[in-house]
C-alpha cells in the first residue's frame, strides 16, 4: 500500500470514532466501473466539520481536484477549503505528506494499478 497510509487511516480514525459522522453523497458513479473505480463519491462530516479538510490540514491526505471540481453548486467551495486547509497544513511538521517517501496517491495508483 501507499507509504504512510496505515498512519492516515489511524488519524482518520480518531477524528470519527464515537461521533456522530454526516455523509453526503456529492457524486453517484451508479456502479459504472469507469468512473471512481464504481464508487459514489461523498463529503463526510464530524461535528459540522469536513473531514476531508481535516485530513488535509494534517497532512494526512492529499487534495484529488478532479474529485473535488464536480458538476454540483458546492465544487468550487470546496475546492477552496480544500486549498485553504492544505496551505495551512504547510506549516504542520507532521503527517504522512511530510515524509520523504510520500507519493501523490494520483501517481501510486498508475504505478501499482492491479
């Protein structure tokens, strides 16, 4: 798997376990394989906030901007916290895009495609 990923399911699990998770479905693939591996695409919140900026803050997860610019009003918002969060995750030291085998997932996935 991609280096550092069992530290960013770790993080992402102590920003979820024992709340109250909001998911909302942004994109429907409708199993169509070609599309997002067949997977719907969703924005997830804890407490009111978005965990993929969360996540991202950290360091811990990258920002996929051919996920984030999708056909619905709320893309460009959230491409923008998505930015936002990622430019104040710079000055965190830690997290997995901080290490020196970090590999943008975009990149990984064609190298290791199965």
């Amino acid at each position: 798997g991609q280096p550092g990923g069992e530290e960013a399911k770790a993080h992402l699990q102590k920003l979820i376990e024992n709340k109250e998770v909001t998911v909302r479905i942004t994109y429907a693939a409708s199993g169509d394989k070609s599309k997002n591996y067949g997977r719907d695409l969703c924005q997830v919140s804890v407490e009111g906030k978005n965990v993929d900026a969360e996540m991202v803050r950290a360091n811990m997860a990258y920002i996929y901007g051919r996920y984030v610019n999708r056909p619905d009003n709320t893309a460009h918002s959230r491409l923008f916290e998505l930015t936002r969060a990622r430019d104040e995750g710079r000055n965190n030291p830690s997290g997995i895009l901080t290490q020196s085998n970090a590999v943008d997932p975009e990149l990984f996935n064609r190298q290791f495609r199965r």
